[in-house]
C-alpha cells in the first residue's frame, strides 16, 4: 500500500510538470518567463471558463458562475503550487528521502 502510495505521488509530479512546469510543455521555447508565465495564466482562465460553461449547460448546476469556478480552480492549484514548490526544492538540495522514491521507482 505504501509504495503504491509513493508511486502515485509521483506520478501526479511528474504529469503536474508535463503541463504545468514550463521547463517540460511547450511553452519552454519562449525565451521570456513573464510570457511563459502570462500564457500559463491565459491557459488556465479559458480552462476555468471553458469548465464552468460545460458545468452550467450539461450538468445542470444553477447557480453557477465563472468566477467561482476561477475560485475553485485556484483553491486546488495554490495548495498543488506549493506542494510542487516542496518538491522541487527537495530536488534542487537533494532531499534524500526524494532520491529514496525516485530509486524505488
């Protein structure tokens, strides 16, 4: 249970930096990490607005609105922010329980 634990941890990372971490998608070919950073932002607000239509046509929601869709969206991705903070300053100092993981992977 516990190593399946650890693997899913980091599994989320890793999937986490293929879209989010502009050193691994796309956006790592802009030059400028402010436009890496403002499209990151553009990203996640059509995607936030995107989901909030799809919940207030197809699933019914009354109610529902763009901003609080925006609130939700940033009260999961601040918390997944600092977690992937920890774990990148775990790696940039060599935190050994994180080359324990990587090992037992």
């Amino acid at each position: 249970m516990r190593n399946s634990m650890k693997k899913f941890i980091l599994w989320v990372v890793d999937c986490w930096r293929l879209v989010m971490d502009n050193r691994y998608n796309p956006l790592r070919f802009i030059p400028d990490p402010s436009l890496q950073m403002y499209f990151t932002m553009v990203l996640f607000t059509m995607w936030s607005v995107y989901f909030g239509f799809v919940a207030a046509l197809y699933m019914g929601w009354l109610g529902y609105s763009i901003v609080t869709s925006l609130i939700v969206h940033f009260a999961v991705l601040i918390p997944l922010f600092f977690t992937n903070a920890i774990f990148l300053d775990a790696e940039r100092d060599g935190a050994q329980w994180l080359k324990d993981w990587r090992d037992e992977e």
